[in-house]
C-alpha cells in the first residue's frame, strides 16, 4: 500500500514504525463507592510519592548549576506535598465520591484558573507549573508510559497526528530516522526543523496514524513525498538503489559546501545559517558560511517546561557569538504564538492564532520575558557580532517600540554594571505585508531586515502556512510574492541598508537566480541547502541572473514561474 503527502525534508530511508501519542486525559465525572473511598485515597497517595520520585529522579539528572530549574522542580515537590491541594482532593473522594482523577482535575484546574487571571506575569506564569503536575499525576493514576520522544530507544519512523514544536525540540534527534504526520505543510516548524537536522519528513498525509501498524517495517520516500508498506521484493530492490543514488547526489553536492559562493563573473554571495540552537552540532557548520542569519530562539524556550532565565539564555548566545567571532549572529527575539505554544506559559485561546497575539505583540504584553531576552542578548554582545532581529514588525510604531523598550534594557544594565557593545545592529523580519509595503521608509530607520517568506507568503495570499487542506493555494512561486521583494530588496539598497531572505525560499535553488537578480547579496537557510545553493550560485552569471528575475516579474501564475524557473535550471 502507499500513502502519499508532502516532502518537507528529504531522503529515502527504511524503517520501524514508532507511533507517538502524546498524554492526554480524558476526564469525566466518576462516583466510588463509599465503601472504597479509604482504598481510593489510599492510591492518590501513592501516585503522590510516585510523582516525587519522578520528579526528585529529574533533579538529580539535572547539572547544579541550573540552578533555576532545580528551584521549578523543587516547587512541583512542593505542589505535590501541598496540604491545602491535598485536603481539597481528599475532601472530594470521602464526600463527594469523586474519583482521584475527577478530583485531581477538578482541584487543580481550580487553581490553574485563579492563577491565569492574575495581572502579575510572573505569578501566571506558575499556572504552567501546577499544569504539569497535573498531567504528571493523571499519567501516573492512568498507568500511560512517559513516552516522550526525548527517550526513543532505537532508530525509528515516528509517526504522529502533528508534532509540536516542543515534541519535535526535545526529541532524540539521532534516532529518528524519518517523520510522518498527518497535519503540516512545508512551512511548518516540525518541517523546519527536520530540514534543520536533516531528518527525512513526509507530513500532511491523511490518517497516517491509522493505516500504520506499531513496529511493521515502511518505506518512505521522501523525495516523491511516499510511504510504503509491505513493499514487494521489486520495490525493496528499487528503493535501495533510490536511496544509493540519494545518498551519492547528496556527497557529490558536500564537494560544494565549502567553496566561496561566487557567481561565475565574481560577485560574492553571503550564505548564512539558520539555527535553532546552540548545539554543537548545529555550530559545526560555521567554518564554510557567513555567518547566522536567522536564531530561532523560540526553540529555547519551547524545549524547556520553564521560561529559560536570563542566565540560560546568556550562556547560549555567548556560546554562539564566541563560535561565529566576527561573523554576524542575527539572533531573533522570541517568536510565540502561531502554531508556535509555550509549555511553560499560559496563552489565550484565540480563533486565529496566527494574526493574534504573536511574537513581538506577544513580548511587548509580557514585558518581563522580552527584558529578559534583551537583557540575556545585551550582556552576551560582548562576544562577538551580534544583530538583533524583531520578527512580526508590521508598523513602523511597532519597531520604534521595540527599539525603546531595547534603550531601557540598556539603561538598566548600565546602571547595573554590566558590559555591553553599543552598536548591536537592530533590525527586523519583513514578513507582514504592511510592512514589506512601507520598505522606503522602513529601509531608512532600521539597521537590517531579512524577508520571511514562509510569512509574507502567508499573510500575502491569505492561506495557513500550515493548514494541508488549502496546501495548493498556499504558492511559494506566487509572482505577487517576487514583486514584493523586488520591492523591499530596491528600497533597501537605495539606502544602503543589509538585506537578506531567511524564509524556506532562500534555500530553494531554483529560486537562487531570481533573488540575486533583484539584488539580494545575502541569503540565509538550513544547513540541508548550503551545498546545493553554493553549487547554482557558481554557474550563475549576472546577466542571466538578472534576465531570470525579470522574466519571472512579468509572469502572471505561480506555476509559470515554477515552470520557467525549472526549464532555465534544465538548460544549466
Ligand atoms: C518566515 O516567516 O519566513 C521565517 C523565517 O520565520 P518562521 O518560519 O520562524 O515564522
Ligand atoms: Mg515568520
């Protein structure tokens, strides 16, 4: 049988099916008998004191000098134990016959509510605490297995209804080897970060999760966005060859990652990196690219079950800045929101999430959290380069906020003593229409911006970047997306201002002539893309590369762009 969806990392790959559930409680109201309640209080105790020990076993795993998170964990102890919370749950079962889960949920889901309403942050921020116990505790009384895919035990195809970005941030990278899920796009940060770690991912195919059997050995072609089960012999034997063939392609085009980018008539083309971490190995590839042009620091927190401190977030930005020495580090304040959740914060539910409460809107309603970032940011600066990069800026008002709030980050660690560079460039993502609209004016009051296409084509043609249902519409060769940054790129050399694409489309090398052709001289992407796009970028001249990008603003329909853009890669 085969099943088909959309490739957004490739390979061919031979595998053992892994499905990943994560816990969720379904919870409804159950009576005991009263006969039972002693028995019934008798296990809430237990799980109690199994939940510490799960929880004292984290401590002890944890480094001392994280100090921050052995307080967190330290405080779920102190949930646990909490008499109050106790007595109220004890109170349910021996009067109201409530069975310990009803009671568990009713109690806590009690305090998660008062807590959320709080106008103080920091204290809302503790409803994330109090929810994790919870779910610690209902696991526990359900008898589900931690299955986290921070512990896979063997090399695997995890197959999933959607990933988290969290799932995917926490997840034992070296054995998984293929991701198949049912929700996604090519956009979606489950498919950024397989691309990232070089994971092979075919997401979007519908009732995956069904179809597949726990543990029957797929194939997944990642490459035609396919998964086949019981293959025949025929098959096995033809997708051994694809994926020898896949894996040669893929060395003959390492020969090309280390090379300067030039175009065959000499212009310098910066490639730099995008990264979601400071692992070491994302920073290996620091010796053949120029730099980072996109830190995706949300990744940070979304693996954490806590805001990371200022001292966490020091200590990773430093690390980067030291690795990259004088190479620009563009490192982008937190990114929330979307289908982008915070384990460790309390978001509004809201209707459409991705024109809600995000990123930068999302810091400038949590002061503390942004400061804390600027602040961790600032005092890493002594480092090396550092630029910082505010995403979803979609009016001039919105980045001269962002730029004061920055000055009082400044202040403030001035008169605290701290040492800091004073000229960290400040500079945004074009991603919202409005702005990309306002480029002249933006170009002259910024330091730097860096389009994102997985955005502004978004927000451009109005679709959910990660909705499968309306995939076609969402056209990544749409020509209204090429005017704009023909557009944007115009402006900003007219100012002299550094402009680069950090979005999927920078890494995409058929698209590679159209965007040096406008002008763009820096581009950004996943580690997967360098080799290919170094190798377009050496047998591109100027002229053709400007010819391609005029051609391809007189098109009228995203698949004549597709197709011109293919047969002029044919003809290479
Ligand atoms: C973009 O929108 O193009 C981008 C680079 O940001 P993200 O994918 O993280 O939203
Ligand atoms: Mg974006």
């Amino acid at each position: 049988m085969t099943y088909y969806g959309i490739v957004a990392s490739e390979g061919i790959v031979f595998g053992d099916v892994f499905h990943y559930e994560p816990f969720v409680p379904s919870i409804s109201e159950k009576k005991i008998n009263s006969a039972d309640i002693d028995k019934n209080i008798k296990s809430y105790e237990n799980i109690c004191e199994k939940a510490k020990k799960e929880i004292q076993e984290l401590i002890e795993q944890m480094p001392q000098r994280d100090t921050d998170k052995l307080k967190i964990f330290s405080a779920h102890i102190e949930i646990v134990s909490d008499v109050a919370i106790n007595e109220e749950i004890r109170g349910y079962i021996a009067n109201e016959l409530y069975s310990p889960d009803y009671a568990i949920n009713l109690v806590y889901d009690k305090y998660i509510k008062i807590i959320s309403r709080s106008k103080d942050p920091l204290i809302r921020e503790r409803a994330a605490d109090l929810k994790d116990v919870k779910l610690r505790l209902l696991r526990l009384w359900f008898n589900v297995d931690n299955t986290s895919l921070s512990n896979l035990q063997k090399p695997v195809v995890v197959v999933a209804s959607d990933l988290s970005p969290s799932d995917t941030a926490t997840m034992k990278r070296e054995n998984v080897l293929a991701i198949l899920t049912e929700a996604g796009g090519i956009t979606s940060h489950t498919a950024i970060l397989a691309k990232s770690c070089g994971i092979p991912a075919v997401l979007g195919i519908p009732n995956i999760t069904k179809e597949l059997k726990p543990s029957e050995t797929v194939i997944v072609d990642a490459i035609e966005g396919k998964v086949i089960t019981n293959p025949t012999q025929d098959e096995i034997d033809y997708y051994a060859a694809r994926k020898k063939e896949f894996n040669i392609k893929m060395e003959e085009a390492k020969s090309f990652l280390s090379i300067e980018p030039f175009t065959s008539d000499g212009v310098r083309i910066e490639i730099a990196l995008n990264i979601c971490s400071s692992d070491d190995r994302e920073l290996a590839h620091r010796n053949y690219t120029d730099g980072v042009g996109l830190f995706r620091t949300e990744f940070l927190y979304m693996k954490n079950e806590n805001l990371p401190t200022e001292e966490e977030q020091f200590e990773e930005y430093k690390k980067v800045l030291q690795a990259y020495k004088d190479k620009p580090v563009t490192i982008r304040t937190l990114d929330i929101g979307g289908d982008k959740k915070l384990p460790c914060l309390e978001l509004p539910e809201e209707d459409n999430p991705f024109l809600g409460l995000r990123a930068l809107r999302l810091c400038f309603d949590n002061l503390h959290i942004f400061k804390t970032q600027l602040r961790a940011l600032y005092r890493a600066s002594i480092y090396g380069n550092l630029w910082i990069m505010f995403p979803m800026v979609g009016s001039l008002e919105d980045f001269r906020l962002a730029k004061k709030i920055t000055e009082e980050v400044k202040a403030e660690l001035a008169a605290g003593g701290y040492d800091f560079r004073n000229d960290v460039k400040i500079g945004i993502m074009v991603e919202i229409p409005s702005i990309a609209v306002m480029a002249d004016k933006v170009a002259s009051e910024v330091d730097f911006a860096s389009i994102g296409t997985n955005d502004l084509c978004q927000y451009l043609t109005a679709v959910d970047r990660l909705n499968p249902k309306v995939v076609q519409y969402y056209q990544v060769y749409h020509p209204a997306l090429f005017r704009v940054i023909g557009n944007v790129a115009k402006a900003f050399r007219e100012h002299g201002k550094p402009l680069s694409i950090c979005g999927e489309l920078s890494g995409d090398p058929l698209v590679t002539p159209v965007l040096i052709g406008m002008g763009i001289r820096k581009l950004s992407m996943n580690e997967s893309s360098v080799a290919a796009v170094k190798k377009q970028i050496s047998t591109l001249d100027m002229q053709s590369a400007k010819r391609i990008a005029n051609t391809v603003l007189e098109l009228e329909t995203a698949e004549q762009v597709e197709a011109f853009l293919k047969s002029e890669a044919a003809q290479k």
